[in-house]
C-alpha cells in the first residue's frame, strides 16, 4: 500500500483530494490541525508520532524532524544501499507529500500581531520536508498547491503515478514557494533589524495576472504585487469596470499615483507615459478636472486620470466626453459609474487610501546584470527655502511654486514644470539639456505662459533657463542651486525682476 504524508495550513480542497487519494488505495500520514480536519471528514489517518515512535514535543515545534521521515523522502530507491538502509532502520516509503506552510505572510500583515506570535508562525517541519521530498522528485510528487490536486489526482486515476515532467514541474513550484517563504522572514527580520541594504537581497512577489504583452507587442509580461505595503497603491486596486489594463496602463497610472500623493486639496493628476501632462487644484473635483484638461488639452486624449477625491456625478461628467484609458480614484458615485460606464473599454480603479504615502519599500531598477536599490523619494523639501535674489516671491507666486515643485518632483529628468493659479501651464519633461526641456514647456504652454512660475527639478548649470523663462513671462523659479554658476542665474534673475529660491534638494527622475 502507498502511503502520502499530508499536512497543509491551506485546507481548500484538502477534503476532496484525500478522499480521492483513499479511493487510490493510499494510506493518509497527518499531523495536527490537517489529522482532526480530515478525521471530522470521516478520513482515517495514521499519526505522525505513530510513525515514527516519538511524541511531538515543544509545542509542536519538533514532531515530523526525525530520520522515520526523511529517510523515507530521501531515499534514492534504485540505489541499493539507500533501499537496504531503510529495511535496517525499519523505515517505509512515503511515495507522496501534500504540504504548505503556516502562514506567516497572513500573520505578519495582522493588525496588531506581536512578535513573539510571528516568530511561532515560523515553519520549520514544513519547508524541511518539502525540501527533502523535491530533492528526491524522481521518485515522489510534491504538492504544495491546491491548485495542482487535481492534475495529480487524474495523473494517478489514468497512470497510476504522476510523470517525471509533472514531478519536476512540482519539485520547482515547492522550491519557489519555500524561497518565497524565507524571503518573507528574511525581509521581517531584516527590517525589524533596520538593516537597509544588506549583504544580500532576495525579493519576492505574487502574481497579479498575466499581461497580453509589455511595452511592445512582441515583449511577453506578468504584473507582479509585492507582499507588503499595497494599501493606496495599483497592485491594491479594486477594478469596477473596463478591460484588462495593459503593460503601459500599469506604468503610466502607477506615475500619476506617485504624483497625486503629494496633494492634499481636491487634485487632477492627468498623466502620460508616466508624466503628468496636467494637474489641477481647486475646490471641488470638477473644477480640478478642468483645470487639467485646460493645461494640455492635447496631450490628455487617451491619458490617465488620478484622482484624490471621490469622482462624483459633475466629475463624470466633464470626463466623460474625453477619450480616456484609466480613471484611479478612491471611490466614485453611484451616478458617476452610470456616466462612466457607458464606455465600455475605459478602466475605472478604485484605491483605498489613496493618499498614503509612508512606504518603506526601496525602489528597484534592474539593468543588464544587476539591480539598482533605494530609497524611495519621499521627502519634498529639506529644511528651509532659501530666497537668493533680491525680491522674494508674493504669497500667490509662492503657493504656486510649491505647486510645481511637486510636479517636477514627478516629472522625468531632465524636467521643467510650470505652474499658474496651482495647475500647470506647461511640463517639460525628458530632455537630455534642461534648456530643451523649458523651451518644450514654454511652447507648450503658448500665452498661458505669462505669469506663472517654474520649478525644476535639477540647478541650472547657465543662466539661459532664467532668460528664457524671461521671455516668456515667467515671474519666480524655484530649483535646487547647487551649480558652481548658480550666482550667474541669481544676477540674471535679479536683472529681469524673478524671484528665485533655492530648495537645496533634487529631484531627478530617470
């Protein structure tokens, strides 16, 4: 008779598969929780102390961590001394192992949860038997996933035993799991140390879904969600309506996030290619819309709009003559998803907690061979404004300075924004000279240009920005300093009447 050592902390399907293993002719090996679960089913088992001759100890903390066991997984059975060793120590095969582990992310994320209580959510038994048993897959199939109960199930109905093929793709899945599974404790132990970049990194993520293709057609991609910290982000997010979002959608929406974070007042964040091509203020959301929409009527069409407020009946309904791909927001209205429903391809996304901003997950980038980690940009000013030309700003040009300081903070390097009665004017974003990019805002913007002021992201290295912005009308900059020609920019600025501060903090986005 084939014996299968079954214990699992997931019992979806749990019942319906032993039974079905039973009707195999299997005999069940079980422990804890899984034993009286499938014994309440009616599911005669063997216990694990029965097996091997000790009692669990510890709490439970010692109970499958014995050579009864492992020897049985590990045992290569073609190999003569491995099979004799058994007969010599009295130990039967197990010829298949079902088993997931505690759930350490699902404590971990508990409101509350003590430390003492994580660490007990440690498994130990579960990962070493998954282990010894994908080791040894030429011989054993392992499950780790209710998902994969009934490819087993039929492979052993119509074959009698699983193929080496699907016993390999098993083995893999366990050992991704069980990575997964020490990733999770490694990133916990390693943040409760504050250790910030350690000596070596694992990261791990779930599949969200897959995607029809990446940036281009002929480029195959998967949406992942990290484990942690998705509450106010896209991989948090609750779809309402329209179809699967794209590669592109996913980037450009997770940008104009990024952006409308920084807000707090009833804000449009309109965005593409993961720019903000419009941004808005006001005192209720449709005015905000408006306002975006007015700053690059163009650039909108087909964009994607992030929203802080709820998107409500007056909202929709200046959003909703225009092509638009996403629409993110915290919550819409009865009567704006009546609107906005009508269109059948646009995505509506709901995120909790929109405005969240305290993350401490490092931002990644991978490049050809390696990974670039850091902190993300959390900090939008670093102490004090430094007002360096002899006229300050008026309260209202630096209102919306501040404006498009958070703007240009999200706009890719090199990057000018433009700002007037707090929405933008003009956004430059992108361009190998810092000059190119205010000149592509200033043509942007045409005659709303006149009075309004300008942030970027990055000193001036010339002073050919401030006679551009001159020319333009532009009245007060606000940028980092830091150049060894910053006083030719301050004595241009002073010769021209523009109000200039000094953040004495970058921005650069690449």
């Amino acid at each position: 008779m084939k014996r299968a050592l079954v214990s699992v902390s997931d019992k979806t399907g749990l019942v319906e598969f032993v039974s079905q293993l039973c009707e195999l002719g299997y005999e069940i090996i079980s422990t804890g929780g899984t034993k009286k679960a499938l014994e309440n089913a009616g599911i005669q088992t063997i216990g694990i102390s029965d097996v091997t001759g000790f009692p669990e100890i510890m709490d439970g903390r010692v109970k499958t961590l014995h050579p009864k066991v492992h020897g049985a997984l590990l045992c290569v059975r073609d190999n003569e001394t491995h099979v004799q060793a058994l007969k010599e120590n009295e130990i039967e095969y197990i010829d298949l192992v079902c088993v997931n582990l505690y759930p350490f992310k699902e404590t971990v994320l508990k409101e509350g949860v003590t430390h003492e209580e994580i660490i007990e959510n440690i498994d130990i038994g579960g990962p070493s038997m998954l282990r010894s048993a994908s080791k040894n897959y030429r011989y054993i199939p392992v499950i780790c996933d209710p998902k994969d109960y009934d490819k087993v199930i039929t492979e052993l109905k119509e074959n009698g035993e699983t193929s080496l093929t699907t016993r390999e793709h098993l083995a893999a899945k366990v050992f991704r799991h069980t990575a997964r599974y020490d990733a999770m404790i490694a990133d916990y132990l390693t943040n409760k140390t504050e250790e910030k970049f350690p000596e070596s990194i694992t990261i791990t993520y779930d599949k969200v879904q897959d995607l029809r293709y990446g940036e281009n057609p002929h480029q195959s991609a998967t949406f992942y969600t990290q484990i942690q910290e998705t509450e106010g982000t896209l991989t948090g997010a609750v779809q309402l309506h329209g179809k699967e979002l794209s590669y592109n959608n996913i980037g450009d929406t997770d940008g104009a996030l990024e952006t409308l974070k920084e807000f707090e007042e009833p804000t449009v964040v309109a965005a593409k290619h993961a720019n903000p091509c419009g941004v808005g203020s006001a005192a209720t959301l449709a005015e905000a819309f408006k306002k975006a929409y007015e700053a690059d009527p163009v650039s909108i069409f087909g964009g994607i709009i992030a929203v802080n407020r709820e998107v409500d009946k007056a909202t929709a309904e200046v959003m909703s003559p225009i092509f638009l791909e996403v629409i993110v927001a915290p919550s819409f209205s009865e009567e704006a998803l009546a609107i906005l429903t009508k269109k059948k391809n646009l995505r509506l996304l709901q995120v909790s907690n929109i405005s969240k901003r305290d993350y401490t997950s490092p931002k990644a980038k991978t490049v050809l061979g390696g990974m670039l980690i850091q902190d993300m940009d959390q900090q939008l000013l670093d102490g004090e404004l430094k007002y360096v030309t002899n006229r300050r700003p008026s309260e209202k040009e630096l209102e919306d300075l501040l404006f498009a300081w958070k703007v240009v903070k999200h706009t890719k390097s090199n990057a000018i924004a433009i700002a007037k009665d707090k929405c933008t004017t003009g956004v430059g974003p992108g361009q190998v000279s810092r000059i190119w990019a205010l000149e592509n805002a200033i043509r942007q913007g045409g005659e709303r240009i006149a009075g309004s002021v300008m942030a970027s992201d990055a000193f001036f290295p010339f002073a050919d920005c401030v006679e551009a912005a001159h020319k333009a009308g532009i009245t007060a900059i606000i940028q980092p300093g830091g150049s060894i020609h910053d006083q030719d920019s301050i004595d241009a600025a002073n010769k021209y009447n523009i109000a200039m501060i000094f953040t004495g903090m970058r921005h650069f986005k690449h």
